[in-house]
C-alpha cells in the first residue's frame, strides 16, 4: 500500500506553531495549490489543503514560511476524526509533511530592506532569435 503525496503552492497565511502538553511542536498551514486544467469558464480552480508538521520541522516552517510563499509539501494523506460540542462526528483531512521545501528566498517576496543582488534581465529573451550562434564543434555532443 501507497499513501504519498507531492505537493506544491502557496501558503494562504502564516504557519500557526502550538507546542502539545508534552512539548512537541506542531505547525499547520494552508497551501493553496492550483488544479492542473481549467474550468468550463476558463478559470483555473485552486485547492486549499491544510498541511501538518511536527516536531523540528514544524519549528523550521514556523521560524521561515510566510504568507505567499511557494512551498513543496511531501508527506501523506491522513482522516482524522472527533466528536463536536453538538455530539455530531466531525471527519479532517490534511496532508502530514515530512519534508517542506522553501522554493523561494526571503529576498523574492520583495523586503524593501533587504538588498537584492541577483542579476536581473529585463531584456527580451528571443532578442536574437534567428542569429547565427558562434559554437565550437567541440561543444557538440554529437
């Protein structure tokens, strides 16, 4: 049996960290991923997939996500249930990471007091399209 999954999107808003009674941290998060084709009206539709982590990495993505933040998520589906004040049986899904990489630097959210010293180009990237390219046949790999 399989139960993994790879996700990847933007949080919704910043990671909540809450410690349990025993001390262990845990974060929750949304992540909003989008769906891979469009509606009938031509919108592309979006999921919003509550992400939990525990532990180390939850103090990890608590200390650097941020609201915006493209994120990959790699963990597993998990249904976890209770019992409401009303006594009516309440079914959760989320997604339990156990890996979450930070696909971008603190600097591409655009912090004015950060310094941003990675080379930009503005220009057109097909500028010189259909231009000879000088290659050495040596470059070749065929």
């Amino acid at each position: 049996m399989l139960n993994r999954v790879i996700l990847i999107g933007r949080l919704t808003k910043d990671p909540e960290l809450r410690y349990t009674p025993n001390g262990i941290a845990t974060t929750t998060f949304t992540l909003a991923v989008d769906r891979p084709f469009t509606s009938q009206g031509g919108e592309r539709e979006t999921d919003f997939l509550p992400i939990v982590t525990w532990r180390q990495l939850a103090e990890t993505c608590a200390n650097y996500l941020k609201k915006g933040r493209l994120t990959a998520v790699e963990g597993r589906v998990q249904v976890r249930n209770y019992e409401n004040n009303e006594g009516k049986r309440v079914y959760v899904t989320e997604v339990v990471a156990d890996n979450v990489r930070f696909l971008e630097s603190n600097r591409s959210q655009g912090d004015p007091n950060e310094p941003d010293h990675r080379p930009r180009y503005d220009g057109d990237p097909f500028a010189d399209d259909g231009k000879p390219i000088d290659i050495d046949d040596d470059d070749l790999p065929f």
